[in-house]
C-alpha cells in the first residue's frame, strides 16, 4: 500500500514539474514578439474599465497617469467602477476627466462592477481593456493593443511589470510573476496553447467581453472562468510580451497571505467544476480547453511544490533502504524542478534579489502550507488586496521585464 502511495506522489509531483519544464524551454526558445504599432492609421476606440473598491488611496494617481498615453484622446475613454470609495474621491476622479460609475452591493465582486458598467455604458466600443486601480500602463500599450487588435486578435494579455522592489516579498512576488508570465503565458503561446489571463492588463474585443461577463458571477478567481468562456466562442488568448503594464507587488506577509488564500482556494473549486468538462474537450481533440481548465488548475502551486520535492529527496535519503523509488530519482526531479524556476529569470535579477528571495522562501512557504488548512468558504468570500504604490520604483525595470 506504501508502495503505492509513493509511485502515485511521484507520478503527480513528476507531472507537475515536466509540465513546468516543457513550457519553460518553450517559451525560452520562443523569440520575444515586437508589436509594429508605428504608422498605426487606424485607432479602435478603446474603454479602460477600473474597478476600484476602496482604493481612494491610488486611484487619483492611476487615472493621471493615463494622461500620458499615446493614443488619440477621442479614442479612448477612461471608466472608474467606484464601489465604495469617498464622496471626495469620485468629486476629483470627475474632475480629471474620467467617467466615473458609481456602483453598490452587498457583497462585491469585480466580475459585478464590470457587468455594472457594461449595462450602463452601451455598445460604442471596440476594445475594453480590465485594469486594476493600481495599475499604470507604459506609453504605448493602447498603440500595441489596438495594433494585436486590427490584426485580428480578439483577446489580449499584457505583460504585467512590478512596480516595485522595495521589500523581500515584493521581490519574490515580482519573480513569481516574472516566472508566471514566461510559463503560462509566452510558454503556452510558444506551443500554440492559449495564454492564461491573470486578471488586469487584459483587452478584449467589446461586444464579446460584454456577451461573455454576463455569464460569470464568482466571487473570487473570475479571470480563470472568463478565459475558458473566451475558449467555448472559438478564441485563443494572446499574449504580448512587449505590452508592459505596471503592477504593485505585495509589500507584506499578511497581505501575501491573503492574496495566497484567494488564489489557492479559487484553483480548487474551479479544477472541480471544470474537472469533466476538461476531460470531455480532451476527448474532442481541444487540448487548449484542457490545458486551462485542468492542467493549470491542477498543478501544485509552485511555492509547494519546491517545498514538497524538498521533503521527499530528504525523506528518501533517509529511508532509503524501504523506498521503492531511488533517491537519485528524487534528486533528478528536484533539479528539474529548479532548472524550470530558473530559465525565466534574468541574470540582473539574480545577482541583486536572490538571496533576499531564498531568504523570504521558507516564510513564504510556511504561509502557504498554513493556508492549506484554511481554505475553507474563502472562495466564498471578496478578499481585497489594498494598493498604495503610486509610483513606479523598480531599480532593475529591464531586468523585471526582460
């Protein structure tokens, strides 16, 4: 029974870091995508949708910064979701010539105040692209979005960029996006596989988003939903690298803990909905429906994952007289699992931030482990993630990005 036991641990952690592996080589190999959104003569008229709860601290500065974009000024419109934010607040957000929709519930929802603001908002757009208040986007990111647009992609990720790097888990927040976006993202492009969304910085062709929102009505992880509905109407999701949107890092235990709780909890409740849907697709031939709707919810989350192929070479070490499988086997899988870590992040990246970010590991991990047994009604519940970052201050901007 033992034996068993332990060929059916191997067997997941195996898949779990050969599918890491594979997409990691893809998207090293894959060339970066230059977006030739120069000469553009053609501008789609675009709705930035920010749903902002509570975010009376940031979004001032959010909406300011889109001031700075260059993009035709008729063709664009910025629209604040204000659920709960200051009588103050929403005075001066109208003041800086944002559309700002007041909205109320008695529990919120971002996939709430999206559908709130495309009832109240009509059919007069091309492209809305889902923003979050802290959210700053590069100057040209509408230019290459519209351009990704006009060649006939109607769903749009950004790279997401930190903001910041001031504290040890912003740092491990940034490389675990940094990880994230070559993974899942250009990886899965690289193989011709949909991108997954993460949320913010992502466009997509209007009348479809708004068909599509109507549909969702979770609480938390409403992006992992969308991006299956997206697949069902018959598109794929592209990923532009070049497209960088600036993106606040937790700056604190509790908040990556928090944070951590939301996503870890929403990837279980949405591997089980989508458990036979999954498998069915893969039946039909459509491995892109299964590799978002199972495989991605499947996999262990990567903080774990190290954590639990850490245990096992330490555990078959020292038993490995009554182990079924070798140590070295072990050993081979942890390394694999380092090396699909390790091809995404910048060389700069290491030589100032690793080990600040080896350092923060353990907590981080003994945070998540925690969480495991805590998860419980959490995907029933809006956990918000406070923003205050209004500035960009990241000293290895290039290396983050790449």
């Amino acid at each position: 029974m033992l034996t068993i036991i332990e060929w059916i641990l191997f067997a997941y952690l195996a898949g779990c870091v050969l599918y890491n592996l594979v997409l990691s080589v893809a998207g090293r190999i894959a060339r970066k995508r230059k977006i030739p959104h120069e000469g553009t003569d053609q501008f789609c008229r675009i709705a930035i949708l920010i749903p902002a709860y509570k975010e009376d601290s940031i979004i001032l500065s959010t909406v300011k910064s889109y001031n700075r974009l260059r993009y035709p000024a008729t063709q664009f419109e910025v629209v604040v979701i204000a659920d709960s934010l200051q009588k103050e607040t929403v005075a001066r957000l109208a003041s800086t010539g944002a559309r700002v929709l007041p909205v109320s519930f008695d529990k919120s929802t971002k996939a709430k105040s999206l559908n709130a603001a495309f009832t109240e908002l009509g059919d007069g757009y091309d492209l809305a692209l889902i923003c979050d208040a802290d959210n700053i986007l590069e100057t040209d990111f509408l230019l290459k979005i519209n351009h990704a647009f006009q060649s006939g992609e109607y769903a749009i990720q950004g790279q997401r960029v930190a903001k910041n790097l001031n504290t040890p888990f912003a740092i491990l927040d940034a490389a675990n996006e940094i990880i994230a976006n070559h993974i899942y993202r250009k990886g899965a492009n690289a193989l011709r596989l949909s991108s997954s969304v993460i949320g913010s910085g992502m466009a997509f062709h209007y009348p479809m988003i708004k068909e599509v929102m109507q549909e969702i009505q979770s609480t938390g992880g409403f992006d992992k939903v969308l991006q299956l509905l997206i697949l069902q109407k018959g598109h794929t999701i592209c990923y532009l690298e070049d497209a960088y949107v600036y993106d606040e890092k937790i700056a604190h235990a509790a908040v990556f803990e928090n944070q951590r709780k939301r996503w870890m909890s929403s990837q279980l409740v949405y591997l089980r909905m989508f458990w036979k849907k999954g498998w069915a697709a893969l039946l039909k031939g459509d491995v892109n429906y299964f590799n978002l709707a199972v495989c991605q919810n499947a996999l262990l989350p990567r903080m774990l994952l190290q954590a639990a192929l850490s245990g096992c070479v330490l555990l078959a070490f020292l038993l490995r007289q009554y182990t079924a499988i070798p140590y070295s086997a072990w050993a081979v899988l942890f390394g694999l699992n380092a090396l699909s870590l390790m091809l995404p992040i910048p060389v700069k990246f290491y030589r100032r931030y690793l080990l600040t970010a080896i350092i923060t590991i353990p907590r981080a991990i003994g945070i998540m482990v925690r969480l495991l047994f805590r998860l419980k009604g959490a995907d029933k519940t809006f956990i918000h993630t406070k923003h205050t970052q209004e500035s960009i201050d990241n000293p290895l901007l290039d290396a983050a990005r790449k």
